[in-house]
C-alpha cells in the first residue's frame, strides 16, 4: 500500500507487482534536475513582452515569479509562466512579463539568467511542451548495479501493462505543506472564509511544529490577524497577505481576492487534481481495465508521435467500442478521466457511476465549479489520460547510487513514474489492467 502521504491525496495503488526498491529521491536539490522543453515566443525586438530563461533551485514556481516581480517593479503577478516546476529541485524554464528587458543579472539567490529576448507574445499556463529529467537516486537498499537491474525488470512491467497511472503527484498539493486541495474544495463549495482559516491555519500533520507551524496554532487560538503579523515569518509572503487585509478590517473574500489570480486557480486545480486522483484509484480498485475503454469512458486521440492532438474528448459506447479499443491498443488514443469542471457530464457506466459517488462524498456538483462567489477561478473542466506510455529510460549506476534520464510531457510528474520503481513503505496491489491481452505500447 502506498504511503498514507500519497492516499491522503487519492494515489491509492502501484499498477505494478514488482518489490520495491528503496532508495530516496531529491536528497539534495541537484539530485533532481528538471529543464522544460519549451514553445518560445515569437521574438520581436519591438515586441512588449520580455521572455527569460532562468535557473532556479529551491524556489516554488509563485514565490519565485513574484520575486522577479519585485525586483523589476512589477505588480504581483506580472511574472508569467507556462508550467510549475518542483520546489526542491535545479529548474529551468521560460517565464515572461510585459515591459522592458532586465538592464542586468535578476540578482535573487539561487537564480541565474541564461536568455532573456524581446517577444510580441507573453507566455499563458500549457505553453510548453514537456520537460526533461535528470534524477540521482540515492540511499539504495541494494548496490547501484543491482538497482539498475530491478528498475529494469520494473520499466519492463509497466510496458507490459501498457504505461503509468497518470496521477496528479503530491507536489500538486504542496511540497512542504500539502493543503492546496483542501483550500480549492471550500473554494468551490462557495466558502472562502473557511479557504482562508485553513490556508492560515492548517498544519502537516505529525509534522514537528516550529516556525510557520507554532505561528499557524497561535493563530488558531488567538485569532488576532494583527498579532499574527507579528508571529508569522517574513518569507510566509502570502500568508501575510491575507493577515494583513483581515487585520484591516476587510472580510475574508476581499483578503482572498488580494492573492494572485494564478494561485487562487491553483487552489481550485488542485482540488480538481484529487478528484481525478480518487476516480482512478477508485476505478483500480474495482479492477476496470485502465489499458482499454469500455462503454461509457472517454478517449482523446494522439497522433502518431504518441502526443495528444488536442483536449476534445471522443465518447465511448457500445456501438463504437471495439474501435475506440483499437485506437487505444494502437497507441492512436489514449483513455481518458475527467477533471471535473461545470461543463462536465456525469456519464453512463462505470466511468460516470464512479465520479457521481466521488463527488457525491465530496458534497459538490460540476455546476459547483463554476464558482459565484469567485468566478474569476471558474474552471470548465477537461480530460486527463488514465495512463501514459513508459518513455525511454537511462538507468546508469553513479557512484552509490542510480542516475535516470527520461522526458516527460507536459502535466506528467517525474515523481509519480518513479513511485513504481521505489514504492516507498508499499505492498503490491493486486493487478489492475484487466485481463492480460496483447497490447502495442
């Protein structure tokens, strides 16, 4: 079984049968490299936005565009990006503003500028196309040459059951303090006082309290939002934010709407996120096939590189079935999930008698997204592949432990392929492909 960090956020089963093999990921920040692979701009010397490419370790994607914001004097969110990257990591990536070029080194720790042009476009979130890894694995449990053989005998199950469950990873939720979902869902239930209580206030649980932690229980007690600006560390920037305008006077809706639109989105896709992660698991858990549509699912086509060719869903019935099957079997489609937004349609079939039980535990409805009294985060919805295809793996032994290069695309973690090899505090589970059937991967 998974550990109860990864069912807390509904990644509930390993698709593989495989032992495990221990070893730990992202000992240090340059263990976990990640450079996305990016759709650039068009450039325009005349043009009014400024796109760099940055290196960054050890920042979350909101804290560091609001840095560079602050450092070019622009407003909060004036910082844009196509994709978050790990917060414990070596990450480069593209990002982009309107106005002039920097006259010199950005000047953040931990940040280094590598390019930095003119272009008639900014960047909006999906404007890329994946990303690239180079990831240590260390702390092994067997020696380096061992590991690189089990990891194999892994990659080579996972090809056999047709690819990797595509759960949202836990650093959707937040990295340090995984609470992300649980604001989004009393965002999407309509209640941004209680989003912004818990976001003040809830804490990892079992997690040692000291500095942001032993402010987050005072508050809780007290509930004096000028005091707890005072006991709040200076770098808890958002968190201060929403203090500040409590301290103020202003009701919680207006202290909510003073966080960046990005990050108030954030919220809702990651409560989003946990509902597609509970339907999966859910679907697993009653052994309906992951590698095949039945009637009822949905597919999106790929075209012949593997890659999607857009988000239109294409429905499964019995009358189309077998051929929707073919698609999928051919690598020419690949089964889809729904992340839930107001224009989905609970289904028929198993697919649908799932999310309606999904959402009938969480007390929301589709039309729930679209969220009066935020409707600036209002999200339509669309449709995740169930699992992707296994890319070529690397593995090398490096010392005493194991390095592995890969790519991934865009909206795939690293972190989640790898769960499958390393299956920290697991025990199998019980195979949930379906019956064993050719299948072209």
């Amino acid at each position: 079984m998974p550990p109860a960090a990864e069912r807390a956020v509904g990644m509930e089963f390993y698709v593989t049968s495989s032992p495990p093999v221990l070893g730990r990921l992202k000992s240090t920040e340059e263990e976990f490299r990640v450079r996305e692979i990016s759709s650039y701009p068009m450039p325009d010397p005349d043009g009014p936005y400024s796109v760099l490419r940055v290196e960054s370790r050890g920042w979350e994607q909101h804290e560091l565009g609001a840095a560079i914001a602050r450092r070019l004097g622009l407003p909060p969110s004036g910082v844009q990006w196509s994709g978050t990257k790990d917060r414990r990591a070596v990450a480069e990536r593209l990002l982009s503003y309107r106005g002039a070029l920097p006259e010199r080194d950005l000047d953040l720790p931990r940040v280094r500028l590598l390019e930095a042009y003119r272009a008639r476009d900014g960047l909006v979130l999906g404007h890329h196309y994946g990303n690239a890894f180079e990831i240590r694995v260390s702390e092994l449990a067997f020696a380096p040459e061992a590991a690189c053989e089990a990891f194999r005998s892994t990659e080579a199950e996972l090809r056999r059951v047709g690819g990797f469950p595509n759960f949202f990873g836990p650093q959707r939720f937040g990295e340090v303090r995984p609470i992300t979902h649980e604001v989004g869902r009393w965002v999407v239930r309509g209640d941004l006082a209680t989003a912004v209580d818990v976001y003040l206030t809830a804490r990892p649980v079992g997690g040692a309290p000291g500095g942001g932690d032993s402010a987050r229980a005072a508050f809780a007690e007290h509930r004096d939002a000028g005091r707890a600006l005072a006991e709040f560390p200076a770098e808890y920037r958002f968190e201060r934010t929403l203090l500040e305008h409590l301290a103020r006077g202003h009701p919680a809706d207006r202290a909510f709407r003073a966080l960046s639109r990005d990050l108030r989105l954030l919220f809702v896709h990651a409560y989003q996120s946990l509902l597609f992660n509970r339907w999966l698991s859910r679907r697993a858990a009653e052994e309906i096939a992951l590698d095949r549509p039945v009637a009822g699912d949905r597919i999106l086509r790929a075209g012949r590189d593997g890659s999607l060719r857009g988000q239109d869903s294409v429905p499964v019935s019995e009358d189309n079935e077998r051929e929707c099957a073919d698609l999928v079997s051919r690598g020419r489609a690949l089964l889809a999930g729904p992340i839930v937004g107001f224009d989905t349609v609970v289904g028929d079939g198993p697919a649908g008698r799932i999310l309606a039980e999904v959402l009938a535990e969480e007390r929301v409805r589709p039309d729930d997204f679209k969220v009066p009294v935020a409707p600036e985060v209002a999200s339509r919805g669309t449709w995740r592949p169930v699992l992707l295809p296994v890319p070529p793996l690397g593995w090398a032994a490096d010392g005493d432990g194991v390095e592995v290069r890969f790519a991934l695309p865009k909206g795939a973690y690293a972190t989640v392929l790898l769960r499958e090899f390393l299956k920290t505090g697991a025990t199998p589970a019980p195979s949930v492909a379906g019956p064993a059937e050719p299948t072209n991967t």
